[in-house]
C-alpha cells in the first residue's frame, strides 16, 4: 500500500513536470533540510483524494508568486490580470493539475481514487493544521527565484 512518502516522491516528480508543461517553469526541488521560507500574503491551493488512500495536497505561494503563475497559465500579463478571484481559480487548477498527475500514478500503482474540487485558502502566516491524526510531508521548490511548498496529509 502506498504511504505519504510514496505521495511525497510522486509530488517531487509531478510539480516539476506541470510547471514545465503548463506554465514553462522550472520548478526545481530543495533538500528537505533546507530552510522553508514563510510567507506574508499567501495562496494555498488544495485538492483532496479518496479511494484507497485518504488525503489531500496543498500548494503554498506568495501572492506576488501567484499572479506570476496566472499570468503565465493565462497567457495574460500582470496588469491583464482581474482580481483575486482569478488568482484562486488559476491556483485552483494549477493545484487540481498536480494532484490529477500523482492519481494517474497512483491508478497505475493498484491505489485507484477521486478527487475533490479544488478550493483556495488566502491569508497571512497561516499553515495548515488537521483535526484528526495523519501522516505529512511537505517539499521545498524554487522557480524563478519564487518558493512554492507543497505539502500533503494522509491518514493513517
């Protein structure tokens, strides 16, 4: 069965490979014992997935960091750019991207799921906390000099 470091080695695959196909990005993943940044403003996207294995992604960016990703999802430029609401739709997908590329492999490893509809959280200093017990990782990428972290939960 798979477990939240099979889903962490996944994520390590499928960030990069979305951001080199979606938003012609390197997304390039740091050691995990380099410092984690904290954000002031921030996006975190998240998508959840059920099936076999129980759990759900976020993807932590700055706002700045965020607009940049629109803009490139978006073919837009900054100033093109309307609004929160379309910030957290483009976080939205890009997340429910990154997590629809790990249950393809997931499927394809006998751990078949579903996944929830994406849903975006903004604010400041803020992290994520569950209510009941799970296993979690969280992995460091830089892009463009940007930090992106990527964190999933899983329940035992």
């Amino acid at each position: 069965m798979m477990a939240v470091n099979d889903l962490a080695e996944l994520l390590k695959c499928a960030v990069p490979e979305v951001f080199s196909t979606m938003l012609s990005m390197e997304a390039s993943p740091q050691p995990a014992d380099a410092p984690k940044p904290v954000f002031d403003a921030q996006v975190a996207g998240a998508v959840g997935f059920t099936g076999k294995l129980d759990g759900v992604v976020y993807l932590f960016t700055p706002v700045s960091f965020a607009r940049l990703i629109t803009g490139r999802l978006l073919g837009l430029s900054d100033n093109e750019i309307d609004g929160d609401d379309m910030v957290n739709d483009a976080i939205g997908e890009l997340t429910n991207m990154v997590v629809g590329h790990v249950k393809s492999r997931m499927c394809d490893r006998g751990a078949a799921c579903v996944m929830t509809i994406p849903s975006v959280v903004r604010g400041s200093h803020f992290s994520i906390t569950p209510v009941s017990p799970t296993d979690s990782r969280t992995l460091h990428f830089v892009c463009q000099d940007q930090h992106l972290l990527v964190q999933v939960l899983v329940k035992p």
